[in-house]
C-alpha cells in the first residue's frame, strides 16, 4: 500500500515527489487566487491560504488580517485569522461564507484610520458605511 508520506514511483519509473496533501492543496489553489482578488477589490488587505487540520484531515480556507479595536481612547492591533472549512471539497460555500465575514461595514472599518475608529468605538460590523467608500 501506498503510504501518502513517502515519494511513490510510478510503473514507468518516474518518481512523484508530491503526496496527496500537496496534490490537493494544488487543487485549492484557483480558490485561493479567487479569495485574493476578492479581497483586494474591497481593499482588504488579507493574507488567504488553504490549510489542512493534519488530526481531521479537513481542509480550511484562512484568512489573516490586522485587526484593529479603539481602548480607552487607543487603537491596538492585532493579528486575526478568519477560517472557514471547505465542507465536502465545496469550494463555493467556502468562498461565500469567509466573504460573509467581511461585509460592507467591517471592509469600512478595516480601511478606517486611527481616528475613525476611536470616534466609533463600537463593533466592526456597525461601522457607519458612509464615512468611509463602501467595498
């Protein structure tokens, strides 16, 4: 049997050096480009990539991004990573709930300045849209 970890040679004597967790992940690779170009179209500056949960086996499309929140008149940043699993390898349900999670009023916030966010000093998703272009 074929171990996924270990390089395979195929009968006519080429070694495949990728495993099946690499193959698939190539297989990913159009849904990480769609996600990219998504995010910057809404001026989003995040970082997408397709993870696998080694434990699950699962596959999950990431996004890491600074967040910012206002604190006693502060802003403090911080990294965030928003997941979404790729159920049953449906790349469109994927796509559309991690775009979900960036709607009009936090792609406003995330754009915001310092100032802006101290003024709110509310919730991302409550950002007034009209302050800032919207996504």
């Amino acid at each position: 049997m074929w171990n996924p970890g270990i390089p395979f040679v195929y009968s006519w004597g080429k070694v495949a050096a990728e495993t099946k967790t690499q193959l698939k992940m190539k297989n990913y690779e159009n849904l990480v480009e769609r996600t990219k170009t998504a995010m910057r179209e809404r001026g989003v500056p995040v970082d997408v990539f397709v993870e696998r949960d080694e434990e699950t086996g699962r596959y999950y499309l990431c996004g890491r991004y600074a967040s910012r929140m206002a604190f006693n008149g502060e802003v403090i940043q911080n990294a965030t990573v928003k997941t979404e699993e790729i159920f049953r390898g449906d790349e469109n349900l994927a796509f559309d709930l991690f775009m979900m999670h960036f709607g009009p009023n936090r792609c406003a916030y995330l754009r915001a300045t310092d100032e802006e966010i101290i003024a709110h000093n509310g919730h991302p998703d409550l950002f007034p849209v009209e302050e800032i272009a919207s996504c």
